[in-house]
C-alpha cells in the first residue's frame, strides 16, 4: 500500500442546482490522486480545490463508506457505482481508473428518483414500498417464541440471508432500461417468503409491494438482467423468479 | 446537583422484575395524545421508535440520512450477544453479566448491566420472529460464534453483516408503524437543539437538510439515541456523518455528560494509507475466532518487509512472534479489545510493525493455519483419504470464504492483496465510545423527560466494551427497557395535551440555531471544514488516543482551545443556508466535537488510573498492564456544563459493587 505516483484525471460531473433548475455537465481537473484512495476520497479532494477557489462544491450522497449503508449513489462511466464488479461507489478505487482518464459522474437517473441536488436524488420511494409491506406483524414483546422452536433448513435460511443483504441502494433501478425495482422488491419479497415467520402474510405482502411500486413510477421487469449485473450485493435474479410466482399465486387465489 | 442513579432495592436478579411490576402505565387511550420524539434511527431509536408506536404513542421519529435503514447500526459485523446457552457451554445470564462487567474494568453499574444480560435472550426470540436472517447450523438451529474477552459462545450472527440484518429487522418494524401513521418520519433532519420548558424536555429544534428550513418540533418526552462520539478522531470506524450533536446539544441544555475519555480503539482495522483517506474500515472481530495475529521476531525481518524485500510467508514460524498467544495463553487471540489493540502500539513502537506507513502501524492476521485447520476437517468429512496440500488448502479456503467472505472481500477492494493468500495487515483504530450522556436506570438524563439510549449514554459497558455487545445494548434498550420506563414519566402528561411550538422556549432555541447558522455562512474564513477536523482528529489520536500521559493531556487541552478559537474565526463555509449543504452540515458538528474534544481530554487527566481503554502510561504494572485504583476511581465521572468546556464541573456517581468481587483483569 504504498503511496505511487499520483494520477491526474478529468471529471465531467453533472451540476444541478436543484430539482427545479436544468443541469449539465462540468469539467474540473484534479492531478496528484492517489490510486489508493477511494472514488469518494478523490471526490472530497476536488470539493476542497473547489471550495478553496470560492466555488460550490459537488454535493453527493454518502455516509458509511464501507458499502453497506447503500447512501452512496453515482452513475460512473455509465455505469451505477462504476466499473468495478460487487462494490459500492465508496468501495470503488481510484485504481481501478488510468492516469489521464476523462471519468463522467451523474445521478442515478429513474423518474421515481427525481434530483435532489448535483448528485444527490430522492430515493424515498423504496422506502414508501417497504412501507406497503416490507415487514413481519409481530409485536416487540417478551414472549414470542423460543427462537430454536422452528428449525429452519440451512440452504432456505441461507438463501433468505442472500436476499437480505441488498442494501437500498437503487443501482437497479438505475441499471434498468424501464427503471424498474423489481430487484429491490424481489429480495425483500424473497427473504420473507422462504422464513416460515414470513409466510403468513405472503400474499398480502407481495400484492401491495408491487402495486406501490408501480403506483411510485417503477417500470416492468422485461427480463434483461442488467440490474443483477450492477447490483453491489450480487442480488439474484432468482429473486425475481421467486417474487413472480408469489404474484402470480397470490392474484390467483386471493379474494 | 446531586446524581439518583434511581437504581431499585432488592436483590440483583430480582430488581428488574419487581421493578417493571411496580412502575406506573399509561391506559392505551391515553398513549394516543402523548408525543416522543425518537433522534436517530439505529438499532436503538429504531426499535424504541417501533415499540413506542406499537405500544400507542405518537412517534416522530429522526434521522440525518435519506432513510432510517442507513443509520450506522448497520455496519456492525460480527454479532449479538445473548445469554441464551443453546451451545450447553455453561452460559447464564449471570455470566453474560460477570463477563461484561469484568470486561468493562468493573467501571459499570452492576444494576444496568445484569437488567441487560436478562434482556438478551429476548432479542434473539424478537429478532427471528421478525424474519433476521441469522446463521444456522445443519440442523436448522441457530448457529454461535465466540468473541473477545469471554470462554463461551454465545454470539449470534448473520455473516459479517448482522448489524445490517438487525437494523433491517428494526427497520421493518418501524415501517409497520410508519404505514400505519404510528411513526411520523422525518428523513434527512438534524436535530440542532433540545428545548426545555419549565424544566422538561419538551421538543427539539431540527434543520431540514434538504431546503434548509428551521422546524420547530413538540413531544411530551424527547428520546436521544444518536450514537457515539468516535469522529471526534476524525479518522474512525463510523459513518462520516457520525456525530455528538444531538448529545452536546442536551449537555449544554442540562443533562450531564459521563466519562467522555472511555473509548474503544478496534484492535482489527485496515491500517492508514495515506493523507486523503477519510475514513478507516474495521475487519470484524469474529476473524480473532479464526486469524492468528503476529509480528516478526526478527527487527531486520519487519524492516524488510515493510521495505518489501521481504514478504509474511518468507517468515519461518519459529521466527514469528505470536504476540498475544505469547502474553496471554489462556484468552490467546481472543483477549478483549482494548488489551488487543494496546499490545499492537507495543510491538509497532518497539519497532515491529509491518507496514510501509509513516509510523510502521500494522501488524499480521493471519489464517493459513485456519485455512489447514478446516481443510483437513472437510476432507475428513468428504472421505478424502490422504489428501494433497492443495486440497487441503482449496477445501480450508472454501470453509473461511463461507464464514468471512464478505470481509475478505472487502479487505481486497481496500488493498489490493489477497488475504486468501496472504495474511492481512491490520491495525487498531477508533471505533466506540463507551462514555455518553449520563442516565439513571430509567435511562432518563438529569433533564426530566429526556431520555439516551444505545451508544450515545454511558451505561453498561464501563472503560472497555467486550464484542458483539453494542448490537445488543442498542436493541435492550429500545425493545425492552425504554418502553417501559418511558411510561412511568409520561404517566404524569396524560392530561397536559398537546405542547405548543409557539411558547417563548421554542424560539429562543430556535433564534440561536439560526443564529450559529448565519455566523458559518457570513464567515467567509480561510479553511474548509476537514481542515479543522483532521486538526482536531491529530491532536485526539496522537495525545488522548490509546495511550495518555498527564503532559500530553494537557497539551492537547490548550492546542484544542485555540483550534477552537481560530475554526470560529477562520472556517469557510460555502453556499447558503436555505440549500442542501454538506458542508454547513458539518461546520455545525465539527464546533461541537471542538468542545467535546476538550472535555474528552480533561476527563482523562482527570482519571488518574488506568481502566480498559483508557490507559494512562503512568498508572501500569510492572508487565505492562492497565493498573486500576479502586480506591479512588470507582465512580462514574458526570460532567455538567457552565459555558466553557474547561469550567465544567465534576459530579461523582460511585459506583458499588455488591455481586462481583473487584480484581485485577487478567486474560494471562
């Protein structure tokens, strides 16, 4: 890890004042970066150069930089959280850039997810599905059930813990030529569909999560694949698989 | 001001039970026209938001982020705690307890502590009836891991991700109540003042981070569970938005602060590279379950493989030193982490550390011997008779991916190595505070109606918190303490009705957050923020880090007064106040960690002992060890504000021990 010889690199990032106004593209130049630093780290240093120069800084999403709280969010080289494979735009390093590259950076781009600021979009339509039926109705109490009581299969639980582990962030959507979740959905859905715990409320469940997503402006999954390509998390598209047949299954015997 | 930790009679086991049959309820009908607001939306104001609605009440609830599900619970890796003995290993709440407490350097009150490890089975119970994901065996019964500091396995985990998993769990949980219209929720708001009203908390002062506004916000009790102080390093293990404001904001307001100097330096972090990092990455501590930690025993070797003439597995094992299995045969790998992390500084001071940094800070994790360990196991367990060394080694990485593989992962995007391959280099860094907002037993602070909870009180952990506890103290106290303390206060407000924002108390609060705000915008100074915080996080590190001195105490109280001074003359600020604006965003924590830094540091002078992660270098033993003075320090040290960092004033909490027998610490 020791420190190379710096690169110099140029930007082409999209400046917004907010949701109102129309944004473009701006060049900056930020020389001496080191390929140790990550994506983010580079982003700080031009947002000192800028604000030594009088200028507004860059404003993005970002907050535990160990990819796993899902706030960061930038669309790099046309790809959501950028070239590199399973990581997040925090994660990703400098390295994985050439010296003298031209790198764009954009908002993820869904109608679901208006701008907000520069970088920064509105993502709180994932929460407002998560709300229609993101959850198991259990009280907090002291006396649920011992939690060994039902034994659950390795590979199913295994499989729910894949599914779990999306992180909200929204590549998929940003990923998708119909800016669809059903990526995001689908592994909530699934998650709960293969607990025993979840099954009570399946049909309920993945009925108003889809309706809501549409209701937010989501598009339909045709099946290309492209978010489990760009998901940081490795998401499945099985996922998906699994969230159609509890659709279909829950339209055709739900009152 | 005298301090009631309000802990209840009788014997220990007992107190908690008695106690909750004892203490006042609100009838449902009346919960519906009382208010809590709930700051911060982790494990621990996550599920107090979530239980507070179920239970009734109308919860509005807080978080800087663009969703409560972001808030930095959710990067804890390694487990949950929970006294539940599925593993038939001798646990028992009573062990949970001895443990932490032993753990904590016996500066925790027994009371607390004992009401935690009763709780902890409960939380597991809740957690798998809310769908976490927890990792299970074969047999489809949960799965145990050990972590530092105790002789059982009694962890729960989900991977290296069950902070993300518990926090989804709570989250979820808040969702129901949100849909519900239970849980008002407010996204992307910091709370920038309490306001108190006839001496109860009574609303809070928040800034929309998205257009700027000023909102005035009323409830009849005012919840604070905004996390640690850890960024007052600059460099640490939490989020960059990680901060004390809220919790600074009540200190100036009246409630008392409690032991700022106990802070826990994270023995397995991916050491420092350079001058633009903003931030360091902790690699759990469940890999001390597995990963062996050393350092060459050879000066000339160090040298050499910091020059990178030299790489680990050209070091013969008889020329390795096995540091801490050397020090402490009996805990081994496993010592806690405040004794990890100090016998890491040893050897990287004395010259042995391994990595090509300005200060050499670094030092082996290693798993080939795990990688053999599994491998031989599996092939046993696949009838591979005789198998090759390759086997071995592709079967024994296969079983380490299965367990680590996500921090392996990570490990490799950071640094480029392979720790498949080759050992990790890691090193201690910042990563909780373990001092925070005094509280009684109810949880409440010295301001009546203001309550902290999780990471932002003080509570259970004492000088040093043992792994896998702060998952489980976040969601004790927001599942199962708070929501029934909370009802005993607000027993007394089911007639006030709702609290007006217009009341006198609410724009004076107002009026000086406004007024903080426009003095960072007309500043027009010549440094950003970052250049005063990483001042600041130097000063912290080098002088009040992991181990102080009195002289450097001192130092380091005069050098952050005149940080302080020249941030308020020199910060620049760009942008507005009526926009989204990071940077005000952080103006305003960082001038709250510039006061809290202070404290910090007087806290520790004032500590004239050592105690788990506070280690003052003129208080050891002859080997090298925290040397506690009971006589003198067994109390909690609760500061109260008079206008200046340097003029608070000192209240003694002393802390007895009835259950546990006070001894020197020992992992030997």
């Amino acid at each position: 890890m020791a420190a190379e010889k710096g690169m110099n690199i140029t930007l082409k990032v999209w400046r917004q004042k907010n949701g109102q106004s129309k944004g473009a593209l701006e060049t900056y130049q930020i020389n001496d970066v080191s390929p140790d630093s990550s994506f983010l780290e580079m982003m700080d240093a031009l947002n000192d150069q800028i604000i030594m120069k009088d200028g507004s800084p860059v404003v993005f999403d970002h907050d535990c930089r160990e990819g796993i709280c899902g706030s960061c969010s930038m669309y790099i080289n046309g790809q959501p959280h950028g070239p590199a494979r399973l990581v997040t735009t925090c994660q990703l390093h400098m390295r994985e850039f050439k010296d003298g590259e031209t790198i764009y950076v954009e908002p993820f781009r869904a109608k679901a997810f208006p701008v907000i600021k520069d970088l920064v979009v509105d993502r709180s339509a994932l929460d407002r599905i998560q709300h229609a039926g993101g959850y198991i109705s259990v009280n907090t109490s002291g006396n649920t059930q011992d939690a060994n009581a039902i034994p659950i299969e390795k590979e199913k639980a295994d499989k729910a813990f894949d599914a779990a582990t999306c992180i909200g962030c929204g590549a998929c959507v940003a990923a998708c030529k119909n800016a669809s979740a059903s990526l995001f959905m689908s592994a909530k859905i699934s998650q709960y569909a293969l607990l025993p715990q979840g099954q009570v409320e399946a049909k309920n469940r993945v009925l108003a999560m889809v309706k809501q997503a549409e209701e937010e402006g989501f598009g339909p999954c045709s099946n290309t694949g492209a978010c489990e390509i760009e998901c940081p998390k490795g998401i499945s598209l099985e996922n998906i698989a699994r969230m159609n047949r509890e659709y279909l299954s829950a339209s055709l015997t739900s009152k | 001001m005298k301090l009631d930790s309000k802990i209840p009679e009788g014997p220990l086991k007992d107190k908690w039970t008695n106690y909750k049959n004892n203490i006042r309820l609100v009838n449902p009908a009346n919960k519906r026209n009382i208010d809590v607001i709930v700051v911060g939306t982790g494990l621990a104001g996550g599920s107090a938001a979530a239980t507070l609605a179920e239970l009734g009440y109308n919860v509005k609830a807080f978080c800087y982020q663009d969703s409560p599900r972001r808030a930095h619970s959710i990067a804890a890796q390694g487990g949950i705690n929970a006294a539940k003995n599925y593993q038939g290993d001798g646990d028992s709440t009573y062990r949970l307890f001895y443990d932490t407490i032993k753990g904590g350097d016996y500066r925790s009150r027994e009371a607390n502590v004992y009401r935690l490890a009763e709780v902890s089975a409960n939380i597991i119970d809740q957690c798998v009836a809310q769908g976490v994901p927890f990792a299970r065996d074969y047999g489809g019964l949960l799965d145990n891991r050990s972590f530092g500091g105790v002789l059982v396995s009694r962890t729960f985990y989900a991977k290296g991700q069950t902070g993300q998993q518990l926090l989804l769990g709570a989250y979820s949980a808040m969702n129901r109540q949100i849909a519900k219209g239970k849980i008002e929720m407010f996204n992307r708001h910091e709370m920038l003042d309490v306001v108190i009203v006839d001496g109860k908390a009574r609303g809070i002062i928040a800034r929309n981070l998205v257009t700027g506004e000023i909102e005035r916000h009323s409830a009849h009790a005012v919840v604070i569970g905004s996390g640690g102080y850890g960024n007052v390093f600059f460099l640490s293990t939490n989020a960059m938005g990680s901060n004390v404001t809220a919790s600074w904001k009540i200190h100036k307001r009246g409630a008392l602060f409690a032991n700022p100097c106990y802070t826990q330096i994270h023995p397995t972090c991916v050491p420092v590279h350079g001058t633009q990092q903003s931030k360091l990455t902790l690699m759990s501590e469940s890999l001390r379950n597995d990963g062996r930690i050393w350092v060459p025993k050879k000066i000339e070797d160090a040298k050499a493989i910091r020059e990178g003439k030299l790489r680990a597995r050209d070091i013969k094992e008889e020329d390795r030193d096995y540091y801490l299995e050397r020090r402490y045969p009996s805990f081994g790998n496993l010592v806690p982490r405040d004794v990890a992390s100090r016998a890491a500084k040893e050897r990287c001071d004395a010259g042995y550390g391994v990595v090509n940094n300005d200060t050499n800070e670094g030092v082996f994790l290693d798993f080939a011997s795990a990688i053999q360990r599994y491998g031989k196991q599996e092939a046993l367990l696949k009838g591979i008779h005789n198998p090759s060394k390759e086997e071995v080694e592709s079967l024994g990485k296969k079983v380490v991916e299965s367990k680590y593989g996500n921090l392996f992962d990570m490990y490799k995007q950071i640094t480029a190595e392979n720790p498949y391959e080759t050992p990790m280099k890691i090193y201690p860094a910042v990563h909780y505070t373990m001092g925070g907002v005094w509280v009684d037993y109810n949880l409440m602070t010295t301001v009546p109606g203001l309550y902290a909870i999780g990471e932002a009180n003080f509570s259970d952990h004492g000088a040093n918190r043992l792994g896998a506890s702060a998952l489980m103290q976040g969601l004790a106290d927001g599942y199962f303490v708070l929501p029934y303390t909370i009802g005993d206060y607000l027993a007394d407000d089911i007639r006030t009705g709702k609290i007006s924002t217009d009341l006198p108390e609410f724009k004076e609060a107002e009026d000086s957050v406004k007024s903080m705000i426009d003095t960072f915008i007309n500043n027009k100074g010549k440094h950003s923020v970052d250049y005063f915080h990483k001042k600041l996080g130097l000063i912290m590190w080098n002088k009040v880090g992991m181990s102080r001195t009195a002289s450097g105490l001192k130092e380091a109280i005069e050098e952050i007064k005149v940080l302080r001074e020249q941030f308020w003359k020199e910060v620049k600020v760009p942008g507005t106040a009526d926009e989204m604006n990071p940077e005000l965003e952080k103006a305003t924590r960082v001038a709250d960690f510039l006061e809290l830094g202070e404290l910090f540091a007087r806290d520790a002078l004032e500590r004239e002992e050592s105690c788990g992660g506070h280690f003052r270098e003129e208080h050891r033993t002859e080997d090298g060890e925290a040397k506690r003075d009971d006589e003198n320090f067994a109390y909690v040290a609760a500061w109260e504000y008079t206008g200046q960092p340097s003029e608070a004033i000192l209240h003694k909490e002393e802390l007895k021990f009835e259950n546990v027998e006070l001894k020197t610490r020992s992992y030997k």
